[in-house]
C-alpha cells in the first residue's frame, strides 16, 4: 500500500509562500463557522519518526484561535491510567461542542507501537481494532467529525532527518536511541502502519495519507484537508479557492484515498450535516464556563520563512 505513494510530490516556495495566507485566512474562518455550528472536531496525527508531525501541527495551530482548540500529545500510559479500560484516557479528552482536539498521536499506538514492542499481548492489540472502530463509531454518531492524517516518508529520508537533527546541538535531542532502533526496524513498523490504515478505514473515519517528504507541500495538504472536509460536513458550496485559482499546482494537493476505489469500506452512521446537535439524541449544550470564540475577523499573520 505505502510503497505505491508518490514521494516526489513538491511544492513551490513561491507558490507556498503566496498561497499559505489565503489557506490560512479559510482555515480559520471555518474553525469560526464549526464552533458557531456546535460541531466538535477531532484530528488525529500519526506516522514515522520525523515525518513532520510536531512541525506540521505547530504550523497549523499557528493560523487557529487558541480558545476554540486543544492539543494533546500522547505518551506512554501511565500506571494510575493502566487501573481503567485502555481508552478512557481518550475518552476525557474529547472536544466540548464547537471545540477541535488534535492529537499528536492517538489511541493507535495500542496497534503500532505496543504491538512493534511487544509492550502487550498479541490478542489484545487484535481486539483493538474492534475497540478503535467501536470508538470512533460512537464518537461520530455523537456529532463529532474525524480527521485523521498519516504522514508518510521513505526509509533514507527518515536516516537523513536524523543524521541532520543530530548535527545541530539545539536539535539533537530529537533523536533517541530508540528512534534509531526503530529505523532500523523499519519493516516492522511498515507492516504495522499498512494494517493500521487498512482495518481502520471507515466513512466515519477516514484516513488521509500525507507524502512528507517536501514540507510544503506536507503543510498545504494539510490545510486544504481540513478545509474540504469541513466544508463538505457543514454544507458549504465554496466557490473557486483563491489560492487554487492563483496557483492552479494546488490543485493536485488533494487527499491520497487508503483503499482503492473498487474497495468499499465499513458504512458511514445516518448522522449528516444538516442535522443539528440537539436533535442527535438531545445532546448536551457546550460548557457555559468556555469563552466562546470571537465572531470578530482578524488578520492573520504570515508564518516565519523557511
């Protein structure tokens, strides 16, 4: 499946640097209009060391408003967390209505890392699966809309990456040991990551892989995802994309589908747009205590040249 991605895929500097404030302008104009619309949002990042997942969320949270997100790295569990059910500590750290959560990492790592380093039982990295999809099934029925990225390099990218961070004293500290064990592990991972993307696919939740190769084009990808999607789950008719009309090589920046187009996956919940969040199931209204965002529009600034 991954060795089929196209990691040549770049992007212009000048055409980067020309588009990003336009890409960046909608995102937060539609992070306003899915907090008005009571919409929580979950983004899920994963994939190879160094592949780009820290800089490309601190990227995008750059162009958000910090009242209307929240961002969670996920680490090892720990031993007052191992006394529940393994997904409970996903569970606390869902969005209120209107709110994004984005995860540096997520609840896979029960089917990646714990099962590369045999940090639990194979049968209970199977069942996960079926606790994952179970999960997201629920969460979407709720309201909540999924995105979820797969950031994808090559093996002699992933070395370079190190090899780089290492000579930079302010840097080095990136690269563990065991970020080299796991590079030399490659194909271990490389099977994992494949069936991961394979057995989670779903309408509800899918995946969308990101070539990280060039950074980007890893960046607009990732904006004019979240954008679509967004767009598509509130019923937004967009018209031409400014940043596409004026640097039409954006137009091929789209979502690199998991399963091939004959493969049909698991069915979406009857749970659309238009309906609203207190007709599903009479949920509750968001916290009364959270500041609501702003409706005023703001500037937003350019990010630092690369």
């Amino acid at each position: 499946m991954l060795e089929t991605i196209d990691l040549t895929k770049k992007l212009d500097k000048t055409e980067y640097k020309q588009a990003m404030p336009i890409l960046r302008e909608q995102l937060y104009q539609i992070q306003k209009t899915s907090w008005d619309a009571g919409i929580p949002v979950v983004i899920i990042f994963e994939g190879w060391d160094a592949a780009g997942k820290g800089t490309s969320i601190q990227t995008l949270t750059g162009s958000l408003d910090p009242r209307g997100f929240k961002l969670y790295p996920i680490r090892a569990v720990r031993t007052y967390e191992k006394k529940r059910p393994w997904l409970w500590r996903f569970w606390t750290k869902l969005p209120a209505r209107g709110e994004w959560a984005i995860f540096d990492r997520s609840w896979y790592g029960r089917v990646l890392v714990e099962r590369v380093e045999g940090i639990v039982p194979e049968n209970e990295w199977r069942r996960a699966y079926r606790d994952i999809l179970d999960f997201e099934r629920t969460i979407a029925d709720d309201g909540y809309f999924i995105i979820k990225f797969f950031l994808h390099i090559s093996k002699s990218e992933q070395k370079q990456r190190f090899e780089k961070l290492e000579k930079d004293p302010l840097e080095a500290w990136h690269v563990a040991p065991e970020d080299w064990e796991h590079h030399r592990r490659y194909d271990e991972w490389l099977l994992a990551y494949e069936e991961m993307l394979e057995r989670s696919e779903s309408e509800w939740g899918p995946w969308t892989i990101v070539e990280g190769t060039d950074r980007r084009f890893t960046h607009a990808k990732i904006y004019k995802t979240i954008i679509t999607a967004l767009q598509e789950r509130l019923k937004i008719i967009p018209a031409d994309s400014p940043a596409e009309t004026a640097h039409p090589s954006l137009v091929n920046v789209s979502p690199t589908p998991v399963l091939p187009p004959s493969e049909t996956p698991v069915p979406a919940p009857e749970v659309n747009a238009s309906t609203s969040i207190t007709e599903v199931n009479e949920i509750e209204q968001p916290n009364p205590k959270a500041d609501k965002i702003s409706k005023s529009s703001r500037k937003v600034k350019n990010q630092p040249k690369e």
